[in-house]
C-alpha cells in the first residue's frame, strides 16, 4: 500500500509539474492612474503632485481651467504624497499576487502608468523575486501622460508602438489616446507569442473612433505569421451598449480573435458605470490561436479588499484616505498547450 501511495504521489508530482509548464496566464490591468510624484514635462499630471508643489499660482489657474469639478478638486487639492504612492503600489501588487499562489500572472498587460520609473518601483519592490523581467514601456503621446506597458517573466524581443490611425475627422480628438504597443515574447517551449498592450479611446469619443482602433489592431494582426500565437490585452472601451447597439464585437473582434471573457462564469463584468446600473467589460483580452496554445479559461481577479466596494463593484483610488485601488477590475487568461 505504501508502494502505491508513494507511486500516486510521484505520478500527481509528474503531472503537477508538467502542467506547470504547459500553462500560461495573461492579465490585463488598468490600475487608474499609477504616477509617481514628480511633473513630467509636457504632461498634464498636475493633479499627482505633493501638495506642496500645487500652491502656484501657476497651477491654480491651470486646475481652475478644468470643467469638472471632481476632477477640478483633485487637481487642487489632492496630496499625492510618497506615501499615498506605496499605498497605490502595495495593493497593486496585492491584485497581481492573487494569481498563481503568489506568483502573479506570466504576462501582465498594464493600462494608464505614467512612466517606466513607476513601474519599476512595482516590479522591483512589490513584486520583488516573482521573476518578471525589465517592464516594457514605451512612452505615447497621451496628454494625461499615460500609457500602455507590459510585465512579464518571459524574454521580450523589438517592442514597438504603433499610432492609430485615425481619420482627419477625428484628428482633433486625438489627445487623450494612446498608440497600440507590440512585443514578442519568448516562451519556454521555443516558441514566439506576440502581444498588443492597448487602451482604444474613453467612450465619451464617438464610437468612430473605437472603430478606428480595432482597424490598426485588426491590420497589426494580420501582419504577423499565420502560425504565430497573438493576443491583445486592454482597455478597449467598449461598452456593453455600445456593444448591443453596434455590434462591436462581432464586427471588429470575434471574426479573427477569440474573445476571453466569453469563458468567464458568473463574471459581471470589469467596469461598473453607477449612474445607468450597468456592467461591461471594458477590459479584455482577446487571442488568435496558433503554435498548440488554446485558450481554456478567464477569471477576474478581484478579491482583495481594497478592489470592492460594499456594493459589491469596482473600488477606485481615493483621497485624502487613500483606499481603493481601481474603477477597472484585472482579467486573466488562461492558455494551455
């Protein structure tokens, strides 16, 4: 009986390690607004300073320009302190520990971080010793001076960012958004698997320009090698409305990728919007099939917390209390070979 108990245990270890290396996860992660405490040049990052640095009269006119008034408030007031940054950057790493026992996820697809800087302080310190290599972050054009990244454990080869292309119609809406981000990673199993780190136009811009943004994606794709696995992971801003009314899914995603969330049980979604009561899933990662990785899973990873309100819904960064984490809850695929 011995004999067989020590088999069935080395056969479970067999099994545990070779599934091990057979399975991948990806997250996507908008992490609202992730700065550091110092003015990059060019950008409007006015409102994560110290407070010490917002009694200007520089920079009281300039917050007293912007028409919302929460967002007006924060810009004045809000004291976004060193300390209110490790807070910020603990329960990140908090969110991204939930998956893999403590690990984290293999690749992790970062929306709205200001700067390399700020996301090396997460990799080298609350995520010290998990494995991930040097962060991929290649900074855009974005006024807000925010922009798309990647973490992963995984050789990165040519990172590239790649412009939307927009119509002229459009062009003077253009400064708020983000290029699409490339990098090919190289998998233990010698193979290649390209990512698109992605954050499309808010959707308070016309749904033309979504669209705009899932064309270049949708060209980028059909650029690579036909035997190549491909993901994009991001914030796409797509609402479910938007989604119900034009389709967006199934006109721009679901005829070349497959749709993760779709193997999401009981997940409302990644983004709650209060005043309509509504749930989308704003965050995704969508995937093209190659090389023997299938798609087998997707699962949010939202548990700690700082991640949930009362209700029950996304819990966004908030001072002078500095609690909460983010109005966008990560998503996390599984690929098994």
């Amino acid at each position: 009986m011995r004999r067989l108990a020590c088999l069935s245990l080395l056969v479970s270890l067999l099994v545990a390690l070779h599934a091990q290396g057979e399975s991948l996860t990806i997250m996507t992660f908008n992490v609202e607004n992730l700065f550091d405490t110092t003015h990059d040049q060019g950008k409007n990052d006015e409102t994560y300073l110290p407070k010490r640095q917002k009694q200007s009269k520089q920079h009281i006119n300039k917050c007293n320009k912007i028409n919302v008034n929460r967002w007006r408030d924060q810009c004045l007031y809000w004291d976004w302190s060193e300390a209110v940054v490790e807070q910020k950057l603990t329960v990140i790493g908090d969110a991204i520990k939930q998956v893999g026992d403590g690990e984290g996820p293999d690749i992790i697809a970062f929306q709205e971080v200001e700067n390399e800087r700020i996301l090396e302080r997460l990799r080298t310190e609350q995520l010290k010793g998990l494995g991930y290599q040097p962060s991929v972050l290649l900074e855009g054009s974005d006024i807000r001076g925010i922009d798309v990244a990647f973490l992963s454990k995984f050789p990165v080869t040519a990172p590239k960012l790649h412009e939307i292309t927009f119509p002229a119609s459009q062009r003077a809406r253009v400064g708020d958004t983000r290029p699409i981000l490339e990098a090919t990673f190289q998998l233990p199993d010698g193979s290649l698997l390209t990512g698109f780190a992605v954050h499309f136009p808010a959707p308070f811009h016309p749904t033309e320009m979504r669209e705009s943004a899932y064309t270049t994606l949708n060209k980028l794709l059909r650029r690579l090698p036909n035997e190549r696995a491909v993901f994009a992971a991001g914030d796409f801003n797509t609402t479910r409305e938007e989604d119900r009314d034009k389709r967006m899914l199934n006109r721009w995603v679901r005829i070349d990728w497959q749709v993760a969330h779709d193997l999401c049980e009981g997940c409302p979604g990644t983004s709650y919007y209060p005043p309509r009561d509504d749930w989308s899933f704003l965050d995704m990662v969508i995937w093209r099939e190659a090389a023997g990785w299938t798609m087998t899973s997707s699962y949010l990873a939202n548990k700690t917390a700082a991640q949930i309100t009362s209700a029950g819904t996304p819990k966004r960064f908030e001072l002078p209390e500095a609690t909460g984490l983010s109005d966008h809850w990560p998503l996390v695929m599984v690929i098994e070979k």
